[in-house]
C-alpha cells in the first residue's frame, strides 16, 4: 500500500523538486530502540567505546567521544574538480553578487582558526586548525556591509546542499575553508574548498563547496530534508529533526 | 540472473545471541560460533546486523556476513580485528564463551548462493571477504552436490589464509572444486602458487570462461572488488552475472 | 593527529549492506528488487546500487551515472525514506 502512494508521488512530483526535498517520512510502528530503558537493553560484557579513553568532557557537546582519526563521510563520490575550473560564487535571486576563480580566492585575506569539530555521527575532533577566507570578507569583497538575506544554502559538486543563518556565518562563525593543519585540504576531506561552520555539527560544514545563494526563507539543504534537525547545534544535541 | 523473491520477509527483530565457542582462525581473526534461540534460518552470503551496548549506554552497530551455512546448528561469525577499529577488537580479543550480544538477521537476498541455483560457482575473495563465500562453500559441501566451483583467494601470506585447512580438505575430496590461493606479500620458502595481487592475468588464467555462464560473487575490500569486477567485464563477463559485496573498514553499515 | 591519514576514502558499499535499514521500512525483500533510475534509465537490483554515506544513512545510487536513486535515514523520530531519483522499484 505505501509502495504505491509513493510511487504515486513520485510520478506526480517535478523531479526537480528532489533538491528541496520531496522526501516521504515514514512513521514506524514502534517505539524506537533508543528509547527503550537501560534495563531493558542487554550490556555487552566489557564493551567500552574505544573513544572513551581521551574524553576531555567540558569541551565535548553531549553524546560526543573523541577521535584521533578523521573518519571520511560523503553522501556520493568524491568530485575531481581541477583547479583551473573551480569558481566560488556569491549568488542572489538571479544574479551573481560575487565569483572568483581559484587565484582570485586565494588572492582574499586569510584567516587561520584553531577550534573543535563535531560529527552527528558521534566523534569530535579537538584542536584542529583550518585556513580559508571569512564569510565577512567574502561580503567584504563584494562590497557588502551585510549580508542581504538572512539564510544561506550552500551548493556543492556532486550536488550535495546544506543551509545556515547569514547569523551563524557572520562574525567570524563561517569561512570557506582551503586548508587543514596547513597542507591542502585532501579531496576526500571536502577539496580544494569546503564551508567551514564549526559551531554546528560538521555536516553543515559542506565539502566541496561552490555556491552560496541567499534565500529571503529557510529552505532544508539535503540531510536537513532527510530527518536531520534544520540547525544543528551540537551543545543542544540537535541531531535530528524533532531533537 | 537476477533473483526476484517477491515474498515478504520477517521482521528483522533484535535477538541475543549466546557465544557458544571462538575458533582462532589466523593471528587477527576469529570465529564466533553462536546460539541464536528462535534461528530460523538463513541462505548462504546473507549477513546479520549485531549489537554492542556499553554500560554508560553507548552503542556500536556493524555487520557481519555469516560464514556457516544453514545446515549447521550455530551460526557462525567471522571477525578480523582492525586496529583501532571499534567493535571488531573487542569480538577478537575480549568476547568469552558465554557472553551475550544483540544480534538480528538474517539480511540481504541479494548477495546470495544456494545449490538451487546451480554453477557454475566462481568465488573471488580478498582478505576476510572469504566469509560470506565460505558459507556458500560450505552449505555446497552440507548437501553432497558437486556444482563446478571455484575459489580464487587472496591473502597477504600463508598465515593470513582463513579457513586454509578447512578449504585443502573440501578440495582434495572433491573434484569439482578447485581452491587457488595467491598470497600478495609473504610467501612461504618453496611456494610455487602465485604470488600477487588478483590481475586480468591471474583471472583470465583461472577462470571460468564467460560462454560457460558462471554465477560469480567477490567480496572483500573495496579496492579488490571493484578492480577485479571492472576485470572480469573487460574479459566479456556480464555485469549481471557479478555479484559484489564490499567490506568497509569493521563492518561498517548504515 | 597533524595529517588526514588513515581512512581517507569515503566508504562505498553496495546496496546489500543498506539492506538492514531498508529491511525496517519495506515488507518485501528489498535488496533483490529491480530499480529504475530516472536519470539514465538503467534498470539494477537494489543490492548492486552504490550505497554512500553510512553511517548518517543509506544513500543510494546509481552505478551507471551516480545519480542518487533511493536515501534512508533512521532517526530516533522515524525512518526517512527519499526515492525521487526512481522512475519505478519493481519488487
């Protein structure tokens, strides 16, 4: 039965439509296994998170363990855009307010940040250092004061799309990112470019970025559309949509 | 080629599973033999969801193919140990005859052998990829057929081989299952098997040819599945025919 | 600690490995149906799709073009399930 009304809305919704999220919530039957009690859930003997070990806890937002490593997460493959193509772009309604090639980026004032990043999935990662221009100076270089909308969606190769309040890029909240621990950032790890929003949980921090469009309203990027929570503020423990 | 099963499944429902015996394969690999009250069954290359829950409340979730058939009474799970993996350290090193964990399945129709289906049967394993294919081997084995099979098995060294006496035995009784090793990077003093890595060579050579349709599975790292697929296409093998299952790093699933 | 070593490639799967979350939401088996992606037309068993982005969710695509056909995600408030990207399933 729930085959065929999806499938119904889907020949019925404009494929194009796919970006913003013309996602089915299915509703399950039963309650979820997180929120059975404790006592229900049996303890498997001796299992510990191998995480626990480097736990520095007033740093970490709730539900958070420490890792060594940089776990790789991307929601299609790896895009292999050269440099020579690669433009970042400023966009509003129709019109670019801003575009620069990959010299012209890097021609911009850089800023190095040292901070924590935090995964959904669990992990953070203490005391990493990024380099890249702030979004201040990307409004900055096209002139503008302020930003003129108040959201962001950011576009990326491979599709992929995430959205932040101009709030939480300005003041030095957001940059967009071209160096990790001062090398390049790797291709699998969101280069040559990747938005930089740290405060919020990584995913917002999207990888290969080359649009950020101003929107008048808040629309959902891809995992927001998809069940995740449309902000994401880790210290809040906003994972998922209805957190 | 492709199987439709139109039927509907069973719920996949968390069970515990009791480890009743842990067989040391090689250096950095074990099998976990459980009991599983309420098994109904599975088919060979199908896989099971498990589950760890710590004492402070946190949860790890990976997934294991099960390397027995289903004519065995316990399920059978084989663990390599990854370096600072997660979970597989913990199944590898900590886990007792005893202890219990969560564990629901059996799951995926599609990376699938039973002798229904006939041969020929052509397995490509890398490394712990073996799992899945052993328990098509296996179940081949339970039920006396002698569909024309082939294993081509890569591992680092000797050492490395999971299964390797299990595998010499099922060979020398049955000659319609041939087991060709190759180890990648140690060989031992006198070895005239091959020595490298899985190329359209060492496929080409020991093969079955396309005309002859076989039912082929590959399974094991990432980079090994999709070089030797993209192979065995090259050599005029239909895409359709290939069944691949790629391991992650520690059984990683969504 | 300086460096992105270790595992820098993004994990890639085949669908089968999805086939534990999909199973939560479809009552047929799902990793065997056929699926028909609406960017190129090509028709795959759902276990042969290229599955992307475990452990946030499944997502599913198309091994000819890498268009994604089918997204899952299970959250403590439900599952989500996305299969624009499918002109058909065919179970």
């Amino acid at each position: 039965m729930i085959l065929r009304q999806l499938y119904g809305a889907c020949l019925l919704g404009n494929p194009e439509d796919a970006g913003n999220g013309a996602s089915f919530f299915v509703r399950s039957a039963t309650p979820e296994e997180s929120i059975i009690s404790m006592a229900q859930t049996p303890i498997s003997r001796g299992f510990r998170s191998r995480r626990q070990e480097q736990t520095s806890k007033d740093r970490l937002p709730p539900g958070q363990y420490v890792t060594t490593d940089f776990p790789v997460l991307s929601a299609g493959p790896t895009p292999q855009t050269k440099l020579e193509d690669w433009s970042l772009a400023l966009q509003l309604g129709g019109s670019l307010l801003g575009k620069w090639s990959w010299a012209e980026f890097e021609a911009l004032p850089q800023t190095t940040i040292k901070t924590d990043i935090h995964c959904v999935t669990k992990w953070s990662k203490l005391d990493t250092t990024w380099q890249g221009v702030t979004f201040d100076d990307l409004l900055t270089a096209v002139g503008l004061a302020e930003p003129p909308e108040p959201y962001v969606m950011a576009h990326c190769d491979g599709g992929y799309t995430t959205n932040v309040p101009v709030e939480d890029l300005v003041g030095g909240k957001g940059m967009v990112v071209t160096r990790y621990e001062g090398f390049p950032i790797a291709l699998a790890h969101g280069g040559p470019a990747r938005l930089f929003v740290p405060h919020l949980y990584f995913w917002k921090s999207a990888k290969w970025v080359r649009r950020l469009r101003f929107m008048e309203e808040d629309e959902r990027g891809f995992w927001e559309s998809l069940g995740y929570h449309n902000y994401g503020d880790p210290w809040k423990e906003q994972r998922y949509d209805g957190d | 080629m492709i199987e439709t099963r139109a039927a509907p499944v069973r719920r996949l429902e968390w069970q515990l599973a009791e480890v009743r015996e842990i067989i040391v394969e090689t250096f950095r690999v074990k099998s976990l033999l459980l009991h599983v009250p309420g098994w109904r069954g599975h088919l060979p290359g199908q896989h099971v969801d498990i589950r760890l829950t710590a004492e402070d409340g946190y949860q790890a979730q990976r997934s294991y193919s099960i390397a027995s058939p289903p004519e065995d009474e316990l399920l059978a799970l084989t663990v390599e140990k990854v370096d600072n993996g997660e979970v597989s350290p913990y199944l590898v090193e900590d886990l007792r005859a005893g202890d219990q964990f969560e564990l629901r399945g059996p799951i995926g129709g599609y990376f699938v052998w039973t002798v229904a289906m006939r041969g020929p049967l052509w397995l490509v394993a890398g490394g712990s990829g073996i799992a899945p294919l052993m328990a098509m081997l296996r179940h081949r084995c339970r039920r006396k057929v002698r569909t024309r099979a082939l294993l081509l098995y890569s591992s680092r060294s000797l050492e490395d081989v999971i299964y390797r006496e299990e595998l010499d035995a099922m060979a020398r009784c049955d000659p319609e299952l041939r087991v060709v090793n190759t180890l990648t990077r140690k060989q031992p003093e006198g070895w005239t098997g091959r020595r490298r890595r899985i190329d359209k060579e060492l496929l080409a050579e020991v093969c079955f040819p396309p005309d002859q349709n076989p039912k082929i599975f590959v399974c094991g790292p990432t980079s090994l599945v999709e070089a030797v697929s993209r192979l065995l296409v090259e050599l005029g093998h239909d895409p359709l025919t290939i069944k691949t299952e790629r391991f992650g790093p520690s059984g990683w699933a969504p | 600690m300086g460096t992105m070593t270790g595992n820098d490639s993004a994990l890639v799967l085949d669908g089968n490995a999805a086939a534990g979350l999909l199973q939560e939401i479809f009552v047929l088996e799902i990793t065997t149906a056929q699926i028909q992606c609406e960017a190129c037309g090509s028709t795959e068993a759902v276990g042969s799709l290229r599955l992307h982005a475990a452990p946030m969710g499944a997502v599913l695509r198309c091994p000819h073009c890498d268009a994604s056909l089918m997204t899952a995600v299970r959250t403590p408030h439900g599952r989500w399930l996305q299969i624009t990207g499918a002109r058909c399933l065919k179970f």
